[in-house]
C-alpha cells in the first residue's frame, strides 16, 4: 500500500520540504539579498504575484470540456542557494492541486514543459497545494532550502467538469532569500491510504496512528481529502493521554493551512493520530486514489528541525 501510494499520490499530494533541494526560477522576494528573477515561463499576461511574492516556477495549460485527471508538469533548475519562507500557489480554475518536488526518476529529463501523468514527481517533496489552499508562512527564522543547481518538478492535476473549454496559468509563488535561516523545515505525511468507505447516508471515520522516532516543533497542519470528506481530526498522543491539534469540519474547496500558534513541541515516543471522516452517498464503495472521485486520509504536518525522515515516515494502517 506505502508503494502504491508513493506513485498514484501525486496527490494530490502535498506539501513539503526538505533539506537541500532545487528550485525553480525567479525570487526577488526576500529583501536585498534575495536571487533575481529568471523564470522564463513569466509572459507578459501572466498574473502578478502579491506584494513581496515571485514566481518560482509554473506554466499555461488548456483543458477541453469534460476532461478530468490530466496532468501536465515542468521542470526548472535553481542557479542559486535559495531559502523560502513563504509559499503560496497560483490556482486557477481548473487546478485540483499541484505538487513541486525535486526532479529524479519519472520526473527528471530537460528543463521544460511536458504532459506527464500521476506518478510523474520526484521522491523528495517541497511542496502540495489543493484547491483553495491558503499561503504557508513558516515561523521566524525558519525555511526551506533549495540548492543551487537542483532541478525542480512541477505536476499540476488538472480537472475541468464544466461544459467549456478552460486555460490557465499555475504557478508555485515564494518568499525567498539567498542567506540561510536558522533553522530549515520540512513536511510529512500523517494519515493512511488504506480505507474503502461503503456507500451509505451515516458517517464512515477512519482512524490511524503513526509513532514518533525523533522530537521536533510543529508549526503547521494541511489536512488533504477529496469531495467526499466531511471532518478530520488529528492528534498529540502523549502517555496515553490525546491533546488535539486539529479538529475540523473539512470542505474540499478551501484547503487551508492551519498555523499553530505557539508551535507544538513533539517528542521522541509520542504518537500522531489522524482521524478522516466522509459520507458516501454515491452508490458504490469508494477507496483511495489521486482523482477527485477517489479519496484520501492525509495530513501534511510542517516540521523543524528536518529529519529528512521522508513524506510518507508517519503512515499507519
């Protein structure tokens, strides 16, 4: 199941980080010392970013009527030590999520555009949006690096139901600077792909745990299901004893990042406890997989110090 995951996950996956990684082109974000702007996908009708954002990578796209699931990638390479502290994803219509990672396996080749398909990322993740997620802010001094000369990939699952023709322009937008902050961050997963929710009118929750093997701050939740989910609830488990991080109504719409303040000290022998609920009225049984119409059990869990324990180190059954 871990494989399986690690492959059809494109997620509609997340999120991110990780210590020494590439990036993709043009940050002028971060103040005085921050790397110039390089990105050749910017034209002249792509959308500005916010004040203080740059484009780090991205591309146009066009999705006839009806089509649903296609994917379409890009590559880049970083000329420069580059560490973000801000991430935010430019999402159009028509963009179910996006995923940036460092370009190896099905994901390397040439710097550039290309059509790709769900398992086409990188092994390393820096970072995963969904529909409606809001911009990560990473506490003071902290950041991700992203190494000179490191190709990063970007896939982009795109998913047009409407009756016309869509086009867009997706694009991962940073905060960055060219000087390192204290401490570097990064995600993983908490949750579990092994589930099949029965079709029916009452609630079906599914609950999973994952030990913790090294202490660490967390400073961020991202829960990520699909159109069925309706809640998801997740957990410090300390002695026995539950503490709750999150606890929400979910809405597929508005994935959001749940900043914590103050941050939550994690320690070695605790356990991380996702709980996912939906309601399935669809006729069928539903169970996991990277399309809308599949679902998903995951909570992306931003971390300092990283571990580079890997995106998927906090998976249960």
């Amino acid at each position: 199941m871990l494989a399986l995951m690690q492959k059809s996950v494109l997620f509609a996956l997340f999120a991110a980080a990780a210590v020494g990684c590439g990036g993709g082109n043009q940050m002028d974000g971060g103040g005085d010392d921050s790397p110039p702007p390089t990105d050749a996908s910017v034209t002249p009708d792509s959308p500005p970013p916010p004040p203080g954002f740059t484009r780090l990578v991205g591309r146009t796209w066009t999705v006839p009527s009806g089509q649903q699931d296609v994917y379409r990638c890009v590559r880049v390479t970083i000329p420069q030590d580059t560490y973000i502290t801000n991430i935010l994803a430019q999402a159009p219509l028509g963009t179910h999520h996006t995923v940036l990672s460092i370009a190896s396996g099905s994901a390397a080749g040439a710097d550039g555009e290309q059509d790709c398909n769900a398992g086409t990322l990188g092994t390393v993740m820096l970072y995963a949006s969904g529909v409606g997620t809001s911009p990560l802010d990473f506490p003071a001094d902290v950041g991700i690096k992203v190494a000179a000369g490191t190709q990063v990939h970007l896939n982009l699952h795109l998913y047009n139901a409407s009756d016309q023709t869509l086009s867009g322009d997706s694009a991962i937008l940073v905060k960055a600077q060219s000087t390192p902050p204290p401490m570097l961050a990064e995600m993983v997963f908490a949750g579990t792909g092994n589930f099949q929710i029965p079709s029916g009118s009452q609630p079906y929750t599914k609950t999973t745990s994952c030990n913790v093997s090294s202490p660490y701050r967390l400073f961020a939740v991202w829960p990520h299901m699909h159109k069925l989910a309706t809640h998801q609830k997740v957990e410090l488990i300390r002695g026995g004893t539950p503490t709750v991080l999150h606890d929400l109504a979910y809405n597929f719409t508005e994935q959001k990042y749940y900043l914590k303040a103050p941050e939550v000290q994690v320690m070695q022998g605790d356990q991380i406890r996702v709980s996912c609920t939906w309601v399935n009225t669809t006729g069928s049984s539903v169970g996991f997989g990277e399309s809308s119409d599949k679902e998903m059990c995951f909570s992306g869990l931003y971390r300092y110090p990283a571990a580079n324990a890997g995106l998927f180190s906090c998976i249960g059954l």
